[in-house]
C-alpha cells in the first residue's frame, strides 16, 4: 500500500500536467485565431477527446474553445479599429 500523500502527490501532477496542456492549446489558440477553429486537431494534439477538451478548457479558463477564439477575434478587431480613428464629419477614403 502506497503512502496516502503519494496519491495526492500523482493526482496533483496529473492536474498540473492537464493545465500545461491546455494552455498550450490557448496559446496556440492565440496564435492561430484568425484561422478556422479544429477542436478536433487541438484536442488531439492535448492528447485529449474533443469533449473532454471542450469541458476542461471551460473549468480552466471559463470559456469553450470556441468562445475563447471568437473573444480573441472580437479583441484584435477591436484593437485594429481603434488604432484607425476616423472623425464622423471626415468622409472614408474610398
């Protein structure tokens, strides 16, 4: 019989090895946003199901996959908006 802080030694690496992998695939995410979402390549690549993926992300960082790279979009096209001011009165270039 293992010593009982053992298990939750084992059990304490599995989470921190889980959350470095997920947060490889937010950083690939990050990365990659501005192509097509593949749950399926990401989660492989997690080492992961697509279900299990989609629910551990959302415990990690509260949003799906899908909701973390729509938000992500929103963000940069935000910030590329912004970086272009154009008074209302100024017509657009055309």
């Amino acid at each position: 019989m293992c010593h009982p802080s053992w298990s939750r030694a084992r059990a304490t690496a599995h989470r921190l090895g889980l959350l470095a992998r997920l947060r490889r695939v937010r950083d690939r995410i990050d990365r990659e946003y501005a192509r097509p979402l593949d749950v399926v390549a990401l989660a492989r690549d997690a080492r992961l199901t697509a279900g299990e993926l989609g629910h551990q992300f959302r415990l990690a960082y509260g949003l799906s996959p899908h909701a973390y790279v729509m938000a992500r979009r929103a963000e940069r096209a935000a910030a590329a908006m912004a970086g272009r001011r154009v008074p209302a009165t100024e017509p657009h270039p055309s």
